[in-house]
C-alpha cells in the first residue's frame, strides 16, 4: 500500500459488473477480495469513498471512462462469456494515448492482434502481459517483435513464498472444516 501513497497521480478504479464474482448459498469469498453485495463480491473500494480518497483511487463509472483516463490499466478478471474480447480495437482506441495495458489474467480478454496494432502505431505506450491467447505464443506473432512489450510466462504463482502461502492456507482451510467452520477462502460451496 506505500505504493499507493507515494506516487503523484490518483489511480482510477473500475466497480461494475466487470470486476465481480458471482457467488451462491450465501458463500461469500475472502473477505480482503471485496465487499459482497446483491450476491456479488466487488472489488476493493466499493461503496467506501473515504478510504478511496485516502488513497488517492478516484472510482470510474464505466470501463469507457476508466480507459479515457487511466496512465495504465491492469487486469484481474475471470474469463467469461461476457469478459472475453473485453478489450478490443474499440477499446484500445478510447484509451489515453502512451497508455499501458497489462493483462495477468487471461490471454483471451485482450484481442492481440488489435494489441499489436496500437502498440505498433504508437497508440499506445506499452504492454506487459503474461497470458496470450495461444499459448505456447506464436513464433510469428507480432507482440514478439515490438520494443513496447514485456512478455513473460504466467508463473507468479510458483514463486517459494507463494507455494509457501498457499501450503498454509490450504492446512489452515483443513483445520477450519475439521472444526466445524467454513474455510476463510472458500470460493464454492459444498453442495448438500
């Protein structure tokens, strides 16, 4: 969070369908993920505009305003039906000139090739991403060739200390359930 305090233009966050994970039964996801409402869990900073000013996060009505304004747009989402393509030509052109866009997600909420041509055009500042929509990645794909683009492999998870965090949130989850209580991270429900 020190990051977040220290750097000289506000971040500009997005809370609408986009960024929610449906849930059911009354399940609730980790509670760091967000705030559940209407059967949805949304993202940080929903509904708390003090601690959003505190931070200096200025919240978007849409995602056409996020990508008007933001010096970077990163994404953290699920592929869905409705998430896939998310971020096309269209999309790419609304976006601040010398934008950057970095996907962590999933390869397919991004159109490469679209990417590509912002990228190439000067559209856009740059990219990093470390999902793509074939995986492995093309050896004639575009991205590969511009100087505007951090590729790498989608392995933050395999770090030591996220296996280790893992490793304890998944023994503490079993002590949980042996106690009679539902895990902490539970995402589904059992179903009865």
């Amino acid at each position: 969070m020190a990051w977040l305090r220290g750097r000289r233009r506000p971040v500009v966050a997005l809370n609408t369908h986009l960024d929610t994970v449906p849930i059911s039964d009354g399940w609730t996801m980790d509670p760091f993920a967000g705030e559940v409402r209407d059967g949805r869990v949304w993202g940080i900073g929903a509904g708390d505009a003090k601690r959003l000013r505190r931070l200096r996060i200025e919240p978007c009505a849409s995602l056409d305003e996020l990508l008007a304004r933001a010096d970077a747009v990163s994404l953290h989402l699920p592929l869905r039906p409705e998430t896939r393509g998310l971020i096309g030509r269209a999309e790419l052109g609304r976006m601040k000139p010398g934008a950057f866009l970095v996907n962590t997600a999933r390869g397919a909420l991004v159109d490469q090739a679209a990417l590509a041509d912002a990228l190439a055009g000067g559209r856009l500042g740059g990219a990093a991403l470390d999902v793509f929509t074939r995986e492995p990645v093309p050896a004639d794909d575009p991205l590969l060739r511009l100087p505007n683009v951090v590729l790498s492999p989608h392995i933050a998870g395999a770090s030591d200390r996220a296996m280790e965090m893992t490793a304890l949130a998944v023994a503490a989850a079993i002590l949980q359930v042996a106690r009679g209580r539902r895990p902490r991270h539970l995402i589904v429900a059992p179903r009865s």
